[in-house]
C-alpha cells in the first residue's frame, strides 16, 4: 500500500511520533482514533489505529481491507498484548462496522465525508451517522477537524457547540502536546466530579 503525501498540519493526539504520523496523514486512522476514544485514556486510542495497521503489515490503514478482514481474526489482532483497548472484542466490531459503512457508503474514502459538506450541520449529520458516532463524539470530532486539520465548511464552530469554541480545553480538539493534553485531562476530570457532585444522595 503506497503511504500517503505529508500532511501539512500535524497531529499529537497519541504522544507518539509514529502513531502521531499516521493520525496525520490518514483521515481514516484518525476516525478510528475517535472512536476508539471511550472508557480508555486518549492517547492509549489514539494509538490505536497505528497498532492496527503493524499487526496487519500495513503502514496505513485501508476501509476495505479491513472491512473485508475475518471477523474472528480482526478481533484476535486487536486483543494481542498491548490491547487496542480495553475491551477489543467489542472496538474490533465497531472498526469493522465503521469500515464497511465507509465502504459503502463513499467508496472507502473517509475523507469525502468532509471534503464537500456544503455547511458544518451538514457535515455533523454525516458524522453522527457513523457507526459508534453519537451526537458527542460527532461534535469532538468536527472540532477537530476545524481546529487542527483546516476543515472549515460554513458553521463548523457552531455545529461543534462548545467544542469549537476557541481558546479551550474541552476535548481531543484542544490536544496540541503534552501541556494541552494535561489541560484537557483535567477539565474531564472536574467535569467527573462535578457529576457526581450532582448526583442526589442514596
């Protein structure tokens, strides 16, 4: 599989120079991040796309070879030690269901999802359509795309609700290194407690 061109913007989401490459270059690795970015810390996700390209031999990641790879088998790469993630049996079927939707849905190219949405709604509608996308995950995304990556379709910021917003340090969007990754760390963890601060008394 031929690499893909240099990006011209980077991302640090992984604090790993390889897998921060690959995340760089592939829109489709960088989706898989997204959504592997749940119930494990963000750089272990964001990792993880990097991790599944090795096992498979590849130096990037490809919707169709992985769309199209044995179920049992893909679950079995991403359960080898170190894990993709906490509970790779499960991610593995949701990357192969993102994969597949991807396949289908625009030919394997996962950045035509944004690379003529008209407006920013338009372009969160096709995110929240992806498989393992809810409203959340759609909207972290799109700022990401925004803040980092130079996708700016007419109303991103406000398609992003309080994502897009600038100057913040609310989610992987804000990620930048290591001090932005701490800033964003600790916003979700007051974020936690305020939560359960919240919660009635049993």
């Amino acid at each position: 599989m031929a690499r893909s061109e240099k990006p011209t913007q980077e991302l640090h989401l992984s604090q790993q120079p390889d897998a921060d490459a690959l995340l760089s270059r592939s829109p489709l690795a960088a989706l898989v991040g997204m959504l592997l970015d749940q119930q494990i810390p963000m750089e272990w996700a964001f990792a993880g796309p990097y991790t599944i390209a090795t096992r498979m031999g590849a130096d990037d990641l490809d919707a169709a070879a992985i769309a199209s790879y044995d179920p049992d088998a893909f679950a079995e790469l991403l359960k080898q030690r170190p894990a993709v993630h906490r509970y790779p049996g499960s991610m593995a079927q949701r990357v192969q269901q993102l994969c597949r939707y991807l396949v289908e849905e625009y030919g394997g190219d996962a950045e035509a999802i944004w690379r003529d949405a008209p407006t920013g709604a338009d372009l969160l509608t096709r995110l929240k359509a992806l498989p393992g996308f809810g409203d959340q995950k759609a909207r972290i995304f799109l700022a990401l795309l925004g803040k980092q990556l130079s996708v700016h379709p007419p109303g991103w910021q406000e398609a992003a609700g309080a994502y897009g917003e600038p100057n913040c340090h609310r989610s992987v969007a804000d990620i930048t290194g290591p001090e932005t990754l701490a800033k964003v760390r600790a916003h979700k963890q007051e974020m936690k407690a305020a939560a359960r601060a919240a919660k009635p008394p049993k």
